[in-house]
C-alpha cells in the first residue's frame, strides 16, 4: 500500500499485487481512476506489457537496485537458512523482497511467509544495522 508521503505519478514504476496475494509484480501506473469499486488504477506490467486494472490499495512504490542494494543481496534460500538458524533475526537490520532487478516490500519472518515469498522472489536485500 502506499505510503501517505508517496505520490503516484503517470509512468510511475510500481509493484502491483496479483489475484490478491501480498506479493508484487513490476509495472508502470499509467492512469487512477474513481469507480464504484474505488480508486482503480491501469497498469502496464513491464515483462508482459498486458494492461491491469488494480486497487489503489494494491500497489506500492518499487525501484531498480542500486549500488547499496547489489552489495546487499543474498539468495532467499540462504536468508531462509540464516533466519533458521539465529543468524539473521529481525532486529539485526531490515530488509526487503529483490527479483534481481527490482526491490519490492518489506521481509515478513514468519517462516510460512517467507517460504511463500520464496516462489515470488529470489533474493532478499538484508541491510543491516
């Protein structure tokens, strides 16, 4: 969900969620309109170019990885393993869901949610404190 602060602009980059899922796919906003069902917004999905229609509430702001975020990057198995084991534990740092080109939302450390995450995403880029 966006943030208060965030501004949705015509080409934004963002993360949009599919069939109802916590998890995002990359687009570009191209237009927000007001419906019965809410705000709704177009978007097109950069890997597919098909065009969606999505809640406002279903999207968040992304970016393509920066410097910073490359050296961060680690496999989500091997994040999984580090958390399983007391190696990385949420009040270590904080991270967030990468495919490898993009930084999505924030890691969730309940075990079943990242397993879930885990057919969505590849890495995680784990900063820490």
């Amino acid at each position: 969900m966006l943030k208060p602060f965030q501004t949705l602009k015509k080409n934004s980059l963002i993360g949009y969620s599919k069939k109802n899922t916590a998890y995002y796919c990359p687009g570009y906003a191209l237009e927000v309109q007001l419906s019965d069902k809410g705000i709704m917004v177009y978007v097109e999905d950069v890997n597919t170019h098909s065009m969606q229609v999505v809640s406002y509430d279903d999207i968040i702001i992304i970016h393509p990885l920066t410097e910073l975020d490359r050296e961060c990057l680690m496999p989500i198995d091997e994040f999984i393993e580090c958390v399983d084991c007391g190696g990385i534990t949420d009040y270590d740092g904080s991270g967030k869901y990468s495919d490898g080109v993009y930084v999505y939302d924030n890691v969730d450390f309940w075990e079943t949610q990242l397993q879930i995450a885990k057919k969505y995403y590849k890495y995680v880029c784990w900063y820490n404190k």
